[in-house]
C-alpha cells in the first residue's frame, strides 16, 4: 500500500528497475565487449573495471553535489552520465575504437554510484516509522530488472549493424527514462 500511495517511492521504485536493468546490461556484456575487442587478452576485463572505477571515485562526489544542491540535483547528474556512458560506448563499439569502450563505462560506474543513494531517497520519502519498509519497496525495483533486463538486451543486441552497440543505447535510452523521473523527484 506504501508504495501505492508515496509518489516519490513509486517513481524511486522505477528508477531502480530501470538501473538495475541497465546495470545488468553492462555488466553482462562489458565483459564480453572487451573480450571482443580488446588488443590483448589482458584488457579484456579493462572496461568492467574502469566502471567500476567510475563507482568508486564517484560516490564522494555526488554525495557533496546532494548535499549542497539537493539530492534530486545528484540523482539526475548520476542518471545523465549513465546516459553518456551508454551513447559513448556503443559509439566506440560501432566504431571498433578500444580505448573509448574501456574508459565509457566510468561514466555508467557513476550512474551506479548514484543508485545507490535511491534507499536513502526513499527514507527521506516517508516517516520513520516506515523507513525499513520504503528502503525495502525501492531495493525491490531489483527484482523488476530481472524479469525486464534479459528482455531488452536480448531485443537490442542487433539492434544496429555491429552486434552489442545497439544494448548501449538501449542502456542509454533506460538511463534517460531514470534521469527524467529523477528530475520529477520534489526538492531534497
């Protein structure tokens, strides 16, 4: 009923489907990707760690942004580098340039940095009695993005001429979906 009645919790619910399905994407096929394409088999794994690089030297950062901008501000910063990370690597696929599809995913590392501030959205969201159970409804959008996630890569992988580019724009389109109900989050 909580998650019926709570505007902020439904729209933080879908934002969270919607990353961990692009979550899911990029990191299922990064690896691949970078197998793929690298010059040697010892980059293979460089962009998945670059992504999560990206997460890592992200999370300070965007906490300074929320705090001194709001966190809808954060949330919809990190959404928007999801959605330049997916552009950028489906460029460099469709290029067949390395370099860009090992240091793109930072950008979707940064995304998944912002995620996970959503459960501390969602306590801001409700009163504190409820606190467990709102972290709960929006860590939940998870579940969501196992049913969906499988889906969309399998439908977008041939999308476009090179195989995998057209997943990242898929990523990309999930992102921008995030950002916008981000952007319809009120002020916090």
């Amino acid at each position: 009923m909580l998650l019926l009645t709570n505007g902020p919790l439904r729209l933080l619910f879908m934002a969270q489907a919607l990353y961990w399905s692009c979550s899911l994407i990029g990191i299922t096929l990064t690896s691949l990707v970078g197998a793929s394409m690298a010059p040697a088999i010892e980059l293979a794994t460089l962009p998945l760690g670059l992504l999560m690089l990206g997460n890592l030297v992200s999370v300070h950062p965007l906490a300074m942004v929320m705090q001194r901008r709001g966190r809808r501000v954060g949330l919809c910063l990190g959404a928007l580098c999801g959605v330049a990370g997916g552009l950028l690597l489906a460029w460099g696929i469709y290029t067949g340039v390395f370099w860009l599809v090992a240091v793109a995913p930072m950008l979707i590392g940064t995304y998944q940095a912002s995620a996970m501030y959503y459960r501390y959205a969602a306590l801001e969201a409700v009163e504190s009695a409820q606190n467990g159970r709102a972290a709960a409804l929006v860590v939940g959008g998870g579940v969501l993005a196992a049913v969906i996630a499988p889906e969309i890569a399998g439908a977008s992988r041939d999308m476009l001429p090179v195989p995998f580019a057209g997943a990242y724009v898929a990523l990309a389109g999930l992102a921008a979906l995030g950002a916008i109900l981000m952007a319809l989050l009120p002020d916090g």
